[in-house]
C-alpha cells in the first residue's frame, strides 16, 4: 500500500511538473525555431512591399537593411541601414539629409523588415517580454505575450507597445496588436494569413485592422475582432520573395 500511494505521489510530483505553463521567453524561442530559427542569421531576404523593394542581409551578427524606391521622375532612392547607421543614396549618390529625416527613413525601413522576419526579431536585447496569459480566437488556444522596449536600443518607437498571439499548438505568430505614439497615435490589430515557407523561413501576408478608441487594452483586441468591431484598413501583401542562405 505504501508503494502505492508512493506512486501516485511520484506521478502527481511528475504531472505537475509538466503542467507547468512556459515562460514567455520559452514561448518566444519556440515561436522562432518553428519560423527558421538559426537560418535567419545568417540569411539575404528581398522581397516586394507596395512600390518598393527590400533586401536584407545578415552575417555573424552584421546586418544591411535596404530599401529601393523610384519616384515618378525616374528618381531612385537606395536607402541603407546598418549597423554603423543610416544612408540614403539618390541615383547612386550620397545624399545630404537632416538627422530628424535619417530618424524618419531609418525607423520604416527597420519597421518593414521586422514585420516580414517576425518573430526573429523579438529576441532583440531591447526587447522586453510578459506572458500575460492564454485565450482563444475561432476555438483556437493562444499564448499572449505582451511586448515592450527599452529606451535604449530600442528606436525612436521605444513606447510602443505590441501584444503577440501565439497559437499554443504549433507556435506560429497567427494574430498581433499593437499602439504607436507618433502622428496622433494609433492601435492595429493584425491577422495573418498566405503562410509560406521559403528556403526553411516562414512568412505571412496580414490582414491590418485599426480601432479608433485609443483607450482600449491590447489584449481586448482579439475578443473586438471575433465580433467584428474593428475595421479593415488593408492588407500587408509581401511579393516575389526570396531567400538565399549563406554557408
């Protein structure tokens, strides 16, 4: 008898080790590992975002974010983004640029390629991460991780706040939310959707919702969603991508 209440014990001990929820930085590796994990690093991605293009390139901890954008005089701007800073280039030539704009150019160029390379990006060291609980949308179970910065390190956006869904099953990023300071502020809420993998990378098209009561937490997003109170302002299409691993 006593070996057998000895076994129950050991199994209860067990079980509830198991049971035991990840943590949100658990959550995180997961999330990255299931979208490509290590290929990311060292990996040059392009890609066709509205009337631009975007190529970026990622070497033992070096990185080149670059943006090309021709304008309607037949005017093509190379803007590059690197380690070292920012550059922007007008026909090939360097470009002479106020540190506010460099600010301005640097931040969407930084903010393209972290949406189509998430979730590698939230392993950053400006990133602060919360797992703040789990809820469903469509009957499906998600991990919230609630997502903040650091100001240093972490841009001129450093106050935004972000909030990650993360499907419990299979770890794919399928919904986010987040608010912005800059023009007047703004809430999103995005839904993923015509997942691909290229090259052992995963990427997402997003359907782009906006909510105009500021006010509201992120994480009553997905339930405002589900009832169709937020509006639809696009659609975050990425064309002709492609992925070349280095070795």
């Amino acid at each position: 008898m006593k070996n057998y209440f000895l076994s129950l014990s050991i199994l209860f001990v067990l079980t509830a080790c198991n049971s035991k929820e990840p943590t949100a930085q658990q959550i995180i590796d997961k999330a990255i590992e299931k979208a490509g994990g290590e290929l990311y690093k060292n990996a040059e991605i392009s890609f066709d975002f509205r009337k631009a293009s975007y190529k970026s390139s990622r070497e033992d901890g070096k990185f080149q974010l670059e943006r090309f954008l021709p304008d309607s005089s037949g005017t093509t701007y190379h803007d590059v983004v690197t380690n070292e800073g920012f550059t922007r280039y007008k026909n090939e030539k360097p470009a002479n640029l106020k540190d506010s704009l460099k600010d301005v150019y640097r931040n969407s160029i930084n903010s393209v390629h972290y949406f189509v390379q998430l979730p590698f990006g939230l392993n950053d060291a400006a990133v602060n991460k919360e797992l703040i609980g789990k809820d469903s949308i469509h009957n499906k179970e998600y991990y919230e991780i609630k997502v903040s910065f650091e100001a240093k390190g972490g841009g001129i956006d450093h106050e935004d706040l972000y909030m990650y869904w993360i499907n419990t099953q299979t770890f794919t990023v399928d919904y986010l939310a987040y608010s912005f300071e800059i023009n007047d502020g703004g809430i999103r809420f995005r839904k993923a959707y015509n997942p691909r993998t290229i090259e052992g990378i995963r990427f997402v098209d997003y359907e782009n919702y906006k909510l105009d009561d500021l006010s509201t937490p992120l994480k009553k997003l997905d339930d405002l969603y589900e009832v169709k109170e937020l509006e639809l302002l696009s659609k975050i299409e990425n064309k002709n991508i492609k992925v070349n691993l280095k070795k």
